[in-house]
C-alpha cells in the first residue's frame, strides 16, 4: 500500500504534504465540535451558543444544576434502565435464534431466514401510527415498558442475522466432537459454542444498549411527561431554544452521556469489524 | 399389487380423517397426539364462537353508533383475530400433513412413536430449534408484524382529526389515501417534494459518508505515517460519541445569528483565505443552505464507520498486488481503480447499501437540526423534511393526519424493500449457503 501514492521520488514530498494536510485538516473539523460543545460544559453565566473562547470562568457548578434545577437525574436513570433491560433480553433472544438458524437444518429455515431478512428492512419506527393506537388499547403511553418491548423487537431480525453469520465462523467440529460424547443440545450451546461468541455478543450488547440513548423518534411520541422522559428527548428541551441559555446545562448533561459511552465503544471497537463483515457477507 | 392399493387407500383416509385435526392421528393409533390436536382444534373453534366472529364482523364495519363502539378498538382486535387465524391455519395445515406423512410411515412398517413419552421425547430433539427461536418470532410479531398489519388497514381509513374514536367513528375508505397521495389535492405535491428531497439526501448523504471513509482510510493506510493510532483515534469519535449529542450540538453551531460556525468558523477562513469574503450565512432559515449543512454533518457523522470497515479491507490486500500492478507500468490511480476499490466493494457492498436504508430513515438527522425546517410546504411538512420525519408530524401535529401516515409508511416499507430484493439480487450478498 505504500506504493499507492509513491510512484516517483520527485512527488514524494507533495504527497506527504498533502498527506498530513489532510489528516490535520479531517481532525480539526472532528475536534472542534466536540471541543466546544464540552468546553461549554464548563463555563460559568448563561450561553446561549457554543464557542471557542477560553476568557470564561470556569466552574462545575453547571452540573450541580443540572441535577438540582433540571429532571436531568431521573432521565439519566429511566434511560438506563430501559437501557439495561433492552440490552439484556435482546441478546438472549438473538444469540438462541442466530445459534439455531446456524446450527439447525430444520423444516422452514430457508423460509424464515428470507423472512427476518424482509422484515428487517422495514422501517419499524414509521410504523408509529399503529404504535399509537396499541399503545392506546393497553393503555401503555408514557410508559416505559412499552418502549422497552419496541426496542426489543424492532432490532430482533437485523440482529439476529448479524449473530448468525458470526456462530456460523465458529467451526463446527467441536460440537461435533462433545455430540459424540454424547452432550445435549443446551451443553453444546452453553458449554462450547456460546464462549467463543463472546467477542460478537458484546458487540451486539453494546448496540443494544446504546439504542434506547439515541432513539429520539418513539421516546419522544409515546414518552408524555417529563419525568418519564429519556436523555435524548430531555436534553433536546435544553438547546431547541438557543434563546433560553441553557446551552451549558446541555453540554454537561451530554458529558456524562458521552464519556460512558465512548469508553464502553473504545473497548469493544477491536470486535466491530469482524462482527460486521463476517455478519453481513456470509448468506 | 394388492398390498400397495390397500397403503394408498390408509394414507388417503388418514389425511382425509385429519380434515378434523386430530381424527387423523387416532386412525394412525397415536392417541396422545390425536387428543392433543382435538383440544387445540376446539379451543380454537371456542374462541372463534366467543370472541372472533364478533371480532371479525367489528373489523368489517369498524362500528355503528359513534360514542358506544370504538372503531380503533375493533379495527385492533379483529387484526389480532386475523393473526390468530392464520396461525391456526399453519398448524391445521401441519396437522394434516402430519397425519399423511405417519400413515406413510406405517404403511413402511417403520417405528411409529406412540406412547406419550415417546412422543414427548420426540417432540424436544426435533423441537429444539424451534423452541429457540420461538421468543424470537413472538416478540418480533408483536413488535413489529402486527403493528405492520394494523398500518396496513388503518392506511384504508379515514382516521385523522375529524374521526376520534370513540367520539365519532372511522370508516373504510377503500384507496382514497393512496390517490390523493399520488394523483389528487395538496397532498401530492407535498409528497412528490418531501420523496423528491428522501431520495436527495440519501443519496448525496450516504455517497459522501462512503467517499469521506474510502478516503480517508486510503490515506491512513500509508506507511510513512506517524502517530497513525493518534489519527485513528480522532477519526473515530464521531462514531463513538452518541448521534443525538452531536447532531444537537451542530444544531446549535449553525444557528444564523448566535451559531460558531457564522460567528467563529467563517471569519476565521475569512482571515485565513486571502480574496476570500463570505457573509454569515442562512443556515437554519434557508432551505437550500439547511440542506447542504445536513449532508455535510451526515458526512462527518457517518464517515468513522466506513473507514473502519475500509482499513480492515486494506489491510487484507496482498502487497504482492500493487507489486505486479506497478511493474505493469499502473500508476497510482490505476492502482487505486483496478486493485483497491474493487476489493473494497465486493466486500462492503451490503454494508453500503445498509447505511443507505439506514439515512433513507434518519430521522435524528433530519429532526433534531431543524426540525425539518425552515418554513412549511404544505400538508404539515417542513422544507427538509424527508418522508419519516413527515410520518412523525402527520401523527403528532396538531391535527393529526394518521391514515395519510400509515399510506405514507406503506409508500416507504414498499419502496426500500423492492430497491433492497434487486439489489441483493444483483450482488448475491445474501445468497444461502443451502
């Protein structure tokens, strides 16, 4: 690869200019944004604007606000638990069904392979009219539980694909071997092949998880008072209106969001290519 | 001869005997099942005399005395019954092929399983895969295959603001949604622009995110490079840090009159640039300018996740390759043109074309820029808006437009599914391995 842009000697020079020009570049248009939305964070008085100016007084005391003067707190746990149970029923859902459809040949397997595939390509949120009217007949608006059902189901078949395609690069031949030793169906999954899915099922977990953190669309139509409200709904309320200056109280509620997040996403990031490829070119 | 006549004639009066699930099995001596189906069979004969037919005639009227009958209500239960009833039917049609395929079995003089336990032995090895993705499949019907269902029909109503249940009640209106949607009133030219700027944005958004990405990975992929994990790192939390937090903050960067980007960003290229004098632009108050600042946040947004797929693709090129290319006399761009991109592609094509349907339906980007704006063109949709984000103010707008929604969702569903058969059809990403 080093002879793609190194064809003679005389241009070597331009290319590593260009070169480092671009990756400066492409990381102050990344850094600056972030940069001054977190920097906001800190900054003392009412904003109504992110900017790069470093004259401001610094103070922590916006994140005393935001959970003393905002609902902030109680997003932050309600999206955490919908959060932890959408990831957790999820992936038991998705690792039973991908094990089987990897594992199996059974009648109306090929069928429902094509099935989940057609679903998935459906745009589930879209579907929100008919989310209302069931939501109306169980009287299950503004609550939680419904959400969470949404969630669960809306990333079942694209997932269950996705976990598929990773149990069907695990070799076959240990539980060839532990059927000859005569295992049952659950220790074979259990006991062998589940372990060596582990790098996949993280992968899947954390996807899961952070679902319910950006999900605006259905939170923000079935999800009616303010208490019950996820982060990303709650924290739009503070930066939807620049002219209400809570543009600092937004920045640091995204802090806390970001952080987590971003280091649950540094460590598994090693395990997202190879769960993508692997799940989405094998059939 | 004589035997093979009789064979026929058992198969035939066990398979005509099943038309009555269970009847069949009892004829092939197997008693447990046959008690098994006959309960399942009349319980589902119960329900249709005590709640389905009620159910089905309340679907086809939706109601008769406006403030008694709840039209939303019957509509939901009789597509439940629907549901129900076509779920009775796959297991009447296994019942009657299983009656068949036992009497086969006898007529071989093979092992039939008749006691209890037999039966239930036999039902947990050759069950087993379904009784894994059982919770799959009945989370994901009510989840997603009912609530498809229930569009479907409310997309042939009237429901909208003047019919609300149970104050007043919704009628079927045959195809009425559909042909203002397509060929009458306002709502057609909404629809043709909203579709119009759908296809735009997902087009201009993903192929920019996609070139962004190839790009970038070309470059970081050279060897020279230092600090490369520092640069990796950089590139990718755009990726890392949620969607929702940036897209708000960009949001808030580009406000006309208090944003960075009129009030730092261009007077610094301004300072920068020499000959260069741009203005503050009108960034969230003019349609063209919101639209060019969407696609450009989507690039940047989108582009970490193609460049992580590409470097791993690169990485797995033979250098060998380039080798024999560049003794060839290819020079660089020929290299890039006939080695690199097309390994890239067949690689990643399925991928692309997901991110594709994924901005077809990117609400966040769209909704929380700007809300779909600036400005109206008509039928409650902003001048950004692209067909989901239309759904969503047709639902939760002040007089909501549900039926013209659910036609709009179908519209959607129909599209993205027929481009995505031709399309896995062309590449064969998807082909089966059995």
């Amino acid at each position: 690869m080093s002879n793609l842009f190194r064809s003679q000697k005389s241009s070597r020079f331009f290319t590593k200019f260009f070169t480092y020009a671009f990756l400066l570049l492409l990381s102050v248009i990344i850094l600056y944004p972030l940069l001054i939305t977190a920097s906001s964070a800190f900054k003392a008085g009412n904003i109504s604007a992110f900017d790069l100016s470093f004259d401001a007084t610094w103070t922590l005391d916006n994140f005393r606000r935001l959970f003393t003067e905002t609902l902030y707190g109680e997003w932050y746990i309600n999206t955490l638990v919908i959060a932890f149970v959408t990831m957790i029923v999820q992936v038991i859902l998705i690792t039973l069904a991908g094990y089987t459809f990897s594992r199996y040949r059974f009648i109306g397997r090929k069928k429902s392979l094509m099935f989940f595939l057609l679903v998935q390509m459906i745009p589930t949120t879209a579907t929100l009219v008919a989310f209302y009217v069931m939501a109306l007949l169980l009287g299950a608006l503004d609550q939680s539980w419904f959400l969470m059902f949404l969630y669960i189901g809306g990333g079942i078949p694209m997932n269950t694909w996705l976990m598929k395609g990773y149990f069907d690069t695990i070799p076959y031949d240990l539980d060839e071997s532990a059927k000859l030793d005569g295992a049952g169906h659950f220790r074979i999954f259990a006991q062998i092949v589940l372990p060596m899915a582990k790098p996949m099922i993280a992968v899947q977990a954390l996807w899961a998880f952070m679902t319910p953190f950006g999900e605006y669309m259905l939170a923000k139509f079935l999800l009616r008072s303010p208490e019950n409200y996820t982060v990303a709904i709650g924290l739009h309320t503070f930066i939807s209106n620049p002219q209400e200056q809570k543009v600092a109280l937004f920045s640091a509620g995204a802090i806390l969001i970001a952080i987590p997040i971003s280091i649950l996403f540094f460590m598994l990031q090693k395990n997202f290519v190879s769960g993508l490829t692997a799940g989405g070119t094998k059939g | 001869m004589e035997r093979t006549k009789d064979a026929k004639k058992r198969v035939r009066t066990a398979t005509w005997l099943s038309v009555i699930p269970g009847i069949g099995q009892f004829y092939n001596k197997q008693t447990f099942k046959g008690i098994a189906f006959l309960v399942v069979f009349a319980l589902f004969i119960y329900e249709m005399i005590v709640f389905g037919f009620a159910a089905f005639t309340g679907m086809v009227t939706l109601g008769l005395t406006p403030g008694e009958d709840h039209s939303l209500f019957l509509l939901i239960e009789g597509s439940l019954q629907l549901l129900l009833t076509v779920i009775f039917f796959l297991f009447y049609a296994i019942n009657i092929y299983d009656a068949r395929k036992v009497a086969i079995q006898i007529v071989e003089e093979k092992k039939i399983n008749k006691t209890a336990k037999d039966i239930l032995k036999n039902v947990y090895h050759n069950g087993f895969p379904y009784l894994f993705t059982i919770p799959a499949y009945l989370v994901m019907i009510f989840a997603i295959i009912f609530p498809v269902l229930v569009t479907i029909f409310i997309s042939f109503t009237n429901y909208d603001f003047y019919h609300i249940p149970p104050a007043s009640l919704i009628d079927w209106v045959g195809f009425e949604n559909f042909i203002n949607m397509f060929f009458l009133s306002s709502y057609r030219d909404t629809f043709i622009a909203v579709l119009g700027w759908t296809i735009i944005w997902t087009l201009g958004a993903t192929s920019l995110q996609i070139a962004i990405g190839i790009f970038t990975a070309v470059v970081l992929n050279q060897k020279f490079i230092k600090f490369k994990r520092l640069f990796g790192i950089i590139f990718l939390l755009p990726w890392a840090v949620p969607a929702f937090i940036t897209i708000m903050s960009f949001s808030n960067m580009f406000n006309d009159s208090l944003g960075a980007i009129n009030s730092q960003v261009i007077p610094f290229i301004n300072s920068l640039v020499p000959f260069i004098d741009l203005g503050a632009l009108p960034w969230k108050t003019n349609p063209f300018f919101t639209k060019i600042a969407i696609i450009l946040v989507q690039g940047w947004l989108g582009f970490p996740y193609i460049y992580v797929l590409v470097s791993g693709i690169l990485q797995s090129i033979p250098e060998e390759q380039y080798e024999s290319a560049k003794i060839d006399g290819a020079g660089p761009i020929q290299r890039f043109r006939h080695i690199t991109l097309p390994t890239i592609l067949m690689i990643a094509a399925p991928v692309f074309i997901t991110q594709y349907t994924f901005n077809l339906n990117n609400f966040n980007m769209i909704y929380l820029f700007n809300e779909g704006g600036p400005g109206s063109i008509g039928a409650g949709a902003g001048s950004t808006d692209i067909l989901i984000s239309w759904i969503f103010k047709l639902t939760t707008g002040t007089s909501p437009q549900y039926s013209i929604a659910a036609a709009v969702t179908l519209f959607i569903s129909i599209f993205v599914i027929t481009i995505a058969l031709i399309v896995f059809k062309k590449t064969k990403a998807f082909e089966m391995e059995d």
